[in-house]
C-alpha cells in the first residue's frame, strides 16, 4: 500500500484543476477527452487489425462510451446493465460481445430482446442455458491461459483447459447452436509475452481439431488485461507498445488467414485517461507519523487499490522541499480505509489539493456509497 511520491508532473494544468475544484468541489474525478481518443487510436496503431471491444466494466460512464463509439469501438459488455446502457446510448447489438461466461438468465433474455448475438461459454451447463433462453446466440468458447505475472489470474474462474475445448464445441454443435470462435484472457495486467503466444498457439491447434470434425470457426478473441502504459520508453518492457511489437506477428497470421481477431482492452484505453482531485479533510499525529484524512479512499474511486491492486501515485498542490513520510487515510470510520503508508509529501494543511493521476480503471466503477459518502462528480474536460 506503498505510493511514494516519484514525479510532479499533472495530468492537467494547476490552474485549470484548481478552477475545476472552484466549480464542482472535491472529490472530483476527472476524465481527459483526448487523452481517451489518444489511447484508442494508439491501440489501433500497434494491433492493426484487431477489433477492439472496449471493457465496459473498467469505466462504464456514458461520456467515455459516446466518445469511443464516436471511434467506432465496439464494446465488452457482462451483464443486463451493462449491454442495456449501451443499447440505450444508441450503439447497435453487432457491436457488443456478451464477453461473460456465466450469465443470468435475464441478460440472455435482453440480449436476445435487442439482437445481441456474439457471447462467451465456457462450460456444459451454459450450453444448456443459452439453448433454452437465446438457441440463435454465436458462441466464443472461452480457454484458460497462463497467467504467470499477471495482476489477476482470469484463467482461476473462467475458461476450459484447452484440451477439453473440442467436446465443449462439438456438444455445441450437437445442441443445434453455433460455436464461431475461441477466445482466452491472460490476466490483468499482462506484461508476459509467453502468455499470449502459448495461448495463440493453443487456438489454433483447436481451430485445426474443429476443422477436421466440420466446425469451421472464424474468430479469435485475444481479451484484454493489455498494460496501462500505452508508449515504450527506453528499456519499457511493460507497456502495450512493447507488448504488441511482440506478439503481433503471431496474430497477423490469423489475419492474413482471413480469421477475424478481436480484443477487449479496458485499462488501456481508459487507465491514463482519468485522474482523481481530493482533498485534505482532516490531520492528526499518530505514533510519530503524519496521518491526512482525504475526502475519498478505498470505499471510492481508490477501490482500485484493494481490488486491482493498483499502486497510484499521490501529487499534491501545494509545492514544499521538506518532504516528509506520511500516511493516506479515507473519510470513512472503518480502519482498512487506509490508502497509502510512508508517502513522501510536503506539510499539507486542511483543504490542500491532492491529485491521483492514471486512476481511470476499475475505480470508480466500483465506487461505493459507505459510510454516506458521496461518489466523486465526474467531469469529462
């Protein structure tokens, strides 16, 4: 829970962050309009090709959806909320996945409602509910793959072993559904190069195998977990820059096949694209150490600490040399919303400014209202 203090660069110019705190007060969470086109394009850019299907679940808020729709993104959606809230901000059901392998019964009924088709599976009993609650659905089946090094395990809850992978498909088949495709997720974040390639590999020999019992399958979903730094510096080994130049070869080859390839980056694109402005509310002396109480913590938009394991990085406004190690608390009254311990930070006193840069994924998308406290006001700028 360690957030030293490595840089004071903004993600935004002081003066336009202090005038937006004049107008909507703290916390505020703030989301950079170019900066979000910026990333998609950049992903564009180094995975020509592949159909990105922006994660929902990273950020739903309507403004990033309009604006990667603007795009034209299509969009990762697991649930009834989420295909409903971009059905209903005008985006067409060919331009979602049901990227969920368990679903409820009522977001199978919706999605069948609206015409939404292409979805995930990765067991027998799914099978057997989409059969029932949408038979005209084109079915993903989804893989394990390695997960060494990556943030969260994805394949520890999903997926089937890919040698069990042609009997999923072929009782597919047997049901009188439609399998069209294979998909896998090596974690998130993923900086393994390996990952990727074992599982690329592990497609296509499946896509092989279903060849020769008449399944003729068209796409390979590669899912997400791509790095939150977008450009490769001088020695970056994790960054999507860095991490495409290596695997993109691998997946050209399905393209030059004719295969249609698809993603679902969510952090990525919307990681960098957000920054958090919260406030000093309180200070105490606790045992030798400085402790400020902010008016947001880890029942907020710093959710991403406990749940996505995220390390951020704590600017403060006001500008000091004598920097001192201090201790981060949330606003509410129970003891585990502590943010961060030994931040390096000058004397700050009630109402200082704190900025938390790259805080756009599975933050506020977590958020909650414990303790009576109000979410941040989102602001697109």
């Amino acid at each position: 829970m360690k957030g030293l203090v490595v840089s004071k660069k903004l993600p935004l110019e002081k003066e336009k962050i202090v005038e937006l705190v004049k107008v909507y007060d703290t916390p505020l969470f703030v989301i950079l309009r170019e900066r979000l086109i910026e990333n998609f394009l950049a992903f564009t850019r180094f995975l020509p090709g592949v159909q990105p299907f922006y994660a929902v679940k990273a950020n739903p808020h309507p403004e990033i959806i309009r604006t990667l729709d603007t795009l034209g993104s299509c969009f990762d959606v697991a649930s009834k909320q989420e295909v409903q809230l971009v059905h209903e901000l005008g985006i067409g059901p060919e331009r979602m996945i049901f990227a969920n392998t368990i679903k409820r019964k009522k977001g199978l009924a919706f999605a069948r409602e609206i015409g939404l088709k292409l979805m995930t599976y990765d067991n027998l009993n799914e099978l057997y509910k989409i059969q029932k609650v949408h038979p005209e659905a084109k079915l993903l089946l989804r893989i394990t793959s390695p997960s060494n090094g990556s943030g969260a395990n994805l394949s520890y809850k999903f997926g089937v072993d890919p040698e069990e992978a042609l009997f999923l498909l072929l009782r597919a088949r047997e049901m009188g559904l439609q399998p069209v495709g294979v998909s896998f997720h090596a974690g998130s974040p993923c900086y393994q190069v390996e990952s990727y390639l074992v599982s690329l590999q592990a497609v296509r020999k499946i896509f092989s195998e279903a060849r020769q019992s008449g399944i003729e399958l068209s796409i390979v979903d590669i899912g997400g977990g791509f790095p939150l730094k977008i450009y490769q510096e001088e020695g970056e080994q994790r960054s999507l820059e860095s991490l495409a130049s290596k695997i993109y070869s691998h997946i050209e080859s399905f393209l030059q096949e004719g295969y249609r390839v698809i993603a679902e980056p969510g952090r990525c694109i919307v990681g960098s694209a957000c920054f958090l402005v919260t406030k000093v509310i309180g200070k105490a002396l606790r045992r030798g150490k400085v402790w400020y109480y902010l008016d947001e913590g880890i029942y907020g938009s710093l959710s991403a600490i406990p749940f996505d394991k995220a390390s951020p990085e704590f600017v403060p406004l006001r500008e000091g040399n004598g920097l001192q190690e201090a201790i981060l608390a949330g606003p509410t009254c129970d003891s585990l919303d502590v943010i961060a311990k030994d931040v390096l930070l000058p004397e700050l006193g009630l109402d200082d400014l704190i900025v938390v840069p790259d805080i756009g994924a599975y933050s506020i998308a977590s958020a909650t209202n414990f303790n009576g406290f109000e979410k941040p006001t989102v602001v697109m700028v």
